[in-house]
C-alpha cells in the first residue's frame, strides 16, 4: 500500500466507491474471490479492507482483529489488476508481469485499458 493509505471496511460507502471507479460491484468481487480459490487454490474468506491499491483479506473465515491469535493470520493482498485478471478482463499473467517489472496490459501497444491503479 502506498505511504498514507488507508484501507476502508468492506461495504462501507468508501469502500463502494472503491469498487464503482474500478468499474466493480460486490457481485464481481465475490466471482473473482471464488475464481482465486479455484484456479490458484487461495482462499480469501474474510475481507478486512478495500483501498485504491485493491482488496485485502485473510483465509480465516469470520476473522476479526479482536480474536485470539488474529495478528498471526497472514493478510493477502489483491491487487485489482488480478482481481480484473480473474475475471477475465484483461489477459492472464498481468498482475504478475506488474509485479515483476511494471508493465501494465497494453502498455507495450499503448492501447487504453478499463482499469485503474492508484499512483
């Protein structure tokens, strides 16, 4: 997450919002969460926190911070370029290109895409 952000609970209005400028709704989060755990066998079953850099969660199902040994459950970051990825919207192997060097889809034909990262 970049210096000062802040991740909003999920379903709050922030976190709509969220969701809205990456042109989601709840619905596609939920497909894409699903598609995750079957196609790479990542289970993000508790959504701790949405920002502009994407979701985070954990696999403990029913997580909150206030339960024993919480702090010793790994968090899982999903950048909303995989979660686009997952559904299909842009080519497989994205989110990973991104990581490695920073390429985004398209850049390399200078096309325009339907997604948006926050800088």
């Amino acid at each position: 997450m970049g210096a000062g952000s802040r991740t909003d609970p999920p379903g709050s209005p922030e976190a709509r919002t969220l969701l809205a400028e990456q042109g989601l709704g709840p619905a596609d989060l939920e497909r894409a969460l699903a598609r995750l755990e079957r196609t790479e066998a990542t289970a993000l079953r508790t959504i701790v926190g949405i920002n502009e850099d994407g979701v985070f969660g954990v696999s403990r199902a029913g997580w909150r911070p206030d339960l024993p040994d919480a702090c010793n459950e790994p968090f899982i970051p999903l950048l909303w370029l995989k979660v686009h990825e997952l559904l299909g919207q842009v080519p497989e192997g994205s989110a990973a290109r991104f990581v490695k060097d920073g390429t985004l889809p398209g850049e390399a034909q200078s096309s325009v895409t339907g997604y948006q990262l926050a800088s």
